[in-house]
C-alpha cells in the first residue's frame, strides 16, 4: 500500500511531504518537537493539518487547502477509524477493562466481524506474538514488555494498511527491547510502516528507509545504512557516532 | 508502603470527625426507643419515606441521562464560552436550595416561562410529584457532571484515540471504552446524586410544596413533625440517616482504591 504525505501544520512549524512504497518501513528520526509525533498523529487523523493531502493505497485520507474557497475541489478529511492506519504509542495503552484476548479482538469486533470470529482472530495474533498464555488475563496482571507485545498484536488485529509505530520501544524495560525488536522485525515484513524512533539500532534493524527532520522539516533521507554510513547533518553524525557500518548487513535472525 | 503523616494533622482529623459523628450519636440517644416503632411506620413516616426513595430514584435517572452527555461536553469537546458554561450548570451547588426552587417555579410554574404552555397542554407540573423529581434533579445534577467530568479528565483521551485508530466509531468507543473506564466516577456521581435528592428541602418546599403522598418527602414530613411531636421527627430523622449511610457505604469507594 503506498503511502503519500504531504501536511503543512503552522502551530507545530510543521512542512513535510514524503512516501511510504508498499510493504517498506521508514523510521523518523530527530530530537525532540522535531515533528516525529505531528507526523504520526496527522497521519491517524487525531490532528488536522491546516493544509496538505495524504493518500493511502489511493484512498484520499485528508485532502485541505489553505483557503478552501480558492480552489475547485471540496476540503476532504477522513475520522481517525475510517483510515486504517493504527497507532502503536509508547504506552501499550490496553483497555484496562477488558481481558487480553479482547483488547486484540477490539479491532475485527469494531471492523463489525462476529464476537466468535474477532476472537478466534485475536487468538491467531496473540499465537504470532508468542503470548498465548496470557489471553485470559487483565492488561493490570501484565508486564511492561507482555503488554507491548500484546499491543503488537492488538495493532495487526485490526488489519492495518498503513502502521504507525511512535517509538515503541522506548517505555520498555532494558532486557525486554531485544525480544521486542525481533518480534516486530518479524510481523513488520511486508507492511506499510512508519517509525518514530530515537534509536539507531531500531531504524537498522527495522526500517528500509530513514527520514531525519529538523525543526519539522525533512535535512536528510535516504536507505538506513546508506544515511548511517555518511551523515549530512549534526544530528545524524552524533545519533550514528560509533556504529560501525562497515561490516556489511547483519546476519539474518534464525530464532526469536 | 505507608506514608506517614504528621501526627498533629490526625489529632485536628479527630476532632473533625467528631464533629460530624457527635450530633448523629446526640440524635440517636435522644430517641424514643419504646415507641420508635410506632412512629416510623406511621402513614404519613411511611408515604414520605415511599415518595422520597422513588423520586430520588427517578432524579438520579434523570441526572444520569442528562448529566453524563454533559459531562462528555465540557471534558472532551471545545466551545466558547466553555468556562461560563460550566459555571452556570454548577450553580445549584452554591445556591439556597429556596433560590433554586423560587427559579424553578417562575420556569415552571402557572405564570412562568413555559408554564403556560404546559397549562396549554394540560400539564400542571408546579406542586406535583414532577415538581418534586425536578426539584431534586435541579439540585443533584451538578454532583453526577463534577464526578464524572473529573473521570473524564484524569482518564484522559489517550485509550479513547487508540481505539479510534483501531476503527472504532465514536460511538463504539463510547460505548466500549469511555463509558467502562469512567465507571467508578459515574457510580460515585449518581450516589452523591441520588444523596443529594434524598435530603432534597428548600427547592421542593419552595416548588412542589407539602401534600402527604403527593410531594411531601421525607425531610419536608421531619420539618413537619418537628413543629407538633419533635420524638416523631428525631425518629424520622434517624431512618433518613440510616438510608443515606446504607447507600454510601454500599456503593461509594474512594478513587484509587477499587
């Protein structure tokens, strides 16, 4: 599903157009109130641009002029449920009411499949996510790194188009980052997928592709390793300082 | 983990509690064990204890109805003149209840703002059972929207634009994920709500006025007795402090200890 952006956000002094090509993961990088998060929550429509347009798999998702009446073409801006791009925040954010198995059923039940189906659907994610286990218990009753993973499979419940990661990894205990960049290194092949990121390691070892903004503009963008390897900006070359890129792609992971 | 809290501030927390204990205790030791009885089943104890639970019901409804869309209102929209808004719907914590009920009659009353039109189409509603769950209604809503409104606020939108990505419709995350999480406050509000009604005087006296079975409540009937069998209203009064504490403790718990 291809992905094309293009947002002016005046109060967030944000002006960036991009694409995302189909089955490609592209992280954002950049120091804080770069515009990472507008970029994300524009995109799921929990913001509205002052103008701009985005498309997903050709779908109009918001299509808005800065003065509507100058041009042919009505203002366009689809709700946050009817574009199919889920967020995956920091927090898992679980609904802390409902059992695990049901936080992933929400999805289907809310695409309108059965109560059956949405759960026999939750148990295959909950399977690809490896924490089966954990169906019948309360989000309260989990750890940070079983509810992110949970989350995870939450997320690709709901059959996204286009996934928005906003630094997943981020509100997580040291010694569960690894499992959970391998899960999502497994479960990201092949998705539509948007990365915000603060470390180098994840846009490595998940993204295809990196865009590096500054003050809510693109500087810098280009195939992960190709950026690493020869920095253009300040930020780049302080993020990247002491990777070694030289030693070709890493080895494929054989197990989780 | 306790934290501890210095010592004096518990010494003044006694002597705060007494304060509200003492003159229940003071009440009870001055009733008339011998005919309390009699006098709390009497026809009259009885058809105002009746009429104050059902319209304190019905007024809880109300609130509930009314009360949580407005809540929703002023916790997760923006309009102008929020701030006013606001202000005005708490208004009847901070009012005389005989303020609230002397409003209610030039609305509602037989020459009042829309009271012609209800005499129009031959609805009285001035001194009659309506008056009395409007009256409470009047005086009880605020409490159900602060409650609720607080819940709203300190749940945040967070869980709510999740599940909104996650292709819930606005009124599926209402239904789903709004309402189940601001739970604990809806129940605290409409006890405090339903509370409220219960002691509900100054606004139904002004407004419904006193018929036995029609719209005298419970504490209209104590008033009532205290004038002609004070043993009758002390034992009255002990029944309506006996159902207002049933009901708190049954069902009202502290945020953050469920």
């Amino acid at each position: 599903m291809t992905f094309e952006f293009a947002a002016v956000l005046r109060r967030r002094a944000l002006d960036v157009s991009f694409t995302v090509r189909p089955g490609e993961t592209v992280a954002l990088l950049g120091s804080n109130g770069a515009g990472k998060s507008t970029i994300v929550e524009v995109s799921a429509g929990l913001l509205r641009p002052d103008s701009g347009r985005a498309t997903l798999d050709g779908q109009v998702l918001f299509d808005l002029a800065a003065d509507a009446a100058g041009r042919g073409r009505p203002d366009v801006f689809l709700p946050p449920h009817a574009r199919r791009t889920v967020l995956l925040a920091q927090e898992p954010l679980l609904f802390p009411h409902l059992s695990v198995r049901d936080n992933v059923a929400f999805g289907p039940r809310s695409a309108g499949q059965s109560r059956a189906a949405s759960r026999l659907l939750a148990d295959e994610w909950l399977a690809a996510a490896e924490v089966s286990e954990l169906a019948d218990r309360r989000p309260g009753m989990l750890s940070g790194g079983q509810a992110q993973r949970v989350a995870v499979a939450r997320a690709l419940a709901a059959s996204p188009r286009l996934l928005l990661l906003d630094e997943p990894m981020t509100a997580l205990d040291v010694a569960a980052v690894p499992a959970q960049r391998q899960l999502l290194h497994r479960v990201l092949l092949d998705r539509s997928v948007i990365l915000v990121t603060h470390d180098p390691l994840d846009a490595l070892a998940l993204a295809d592709r990196v865009i590096v903004l500054g003050d809510g503009r693109i500087v810098e963008e280009g195939p992960t390793r190709a950026v690493f390897a020869h920095p253009q900006t300040d930020f780049t070359r302080a993020l990247t300082f002491g990777l070694d890129l030289s030693a070709g792609p890493p080895a494929p992971i054989s197990s989780v | 983990m306790t934290l501890g809290v210095p010592r004096w501030t518990l010494a003044v927390a006694a002597v705060g509690a007494l304060f509200i204990v003492l003159p229940i205790v003071g009440m009870t030791l001055r009733v008339e064990w011998s005919q309390f009885g009699a006098l709390v089943t009497s026809e009259a104890s009885v058809a105002a204890l009746l009429l104050s639970l059902r319209t304190a019901a019905m007024s809880t409804v109300l609130c509930l109805l009314f009360g949580v869309p407005m809540a929703l209102a002023l916790a997760r929209s923006r309009f102008p003149g929020q701030r006013l808004v606001r202000a005005v719907v708490l208004l009847p914590l901070v009012l005389p209840p005989v303020v609230g009920g002397i409003a209610l009659l030039s609305t509602f009353g037989r020459r009042g703002l829309l009271g012609e039109t209800f005499e129009v189409l031959g609805i009285q509603i001035a001194f009659s059972t309506t008056a009395v769950v409007l009256a409470q209604t009047f005086v009880a809503l605020p409490f159900l929207v602060l409650s609720v409104e607080a819940t709203l606020r300190a749940s945040g939108a967070r869980f709510e634009a999740v599940a909104a990505t996650l292709g819930a419709t606005p009124g599926t995350v209402l239904r789903r994920v709004t309402l189940p999480l601001v739970l604990p406050g809806l129940i605290s509000g409409a006890v405090l709500a339903f509370a409220r009604a219960l002691g509900e005087f100054g606004a139904t006296l002004t407004f419904a006025g006193s018929l036995q079975g029609v719209t005298r409540t419970l504490p209209l009937e104590i008033y009532l007795q205290r004038e002609t069998d004070a043993d009758a209203a002390v034992a009255l009064a002990l029944v309506l402090v006996a159902v207002a504490l049933i009901v708190m403790v049954a069902t009202h718990r502290p945020r953050g200890l469920s």
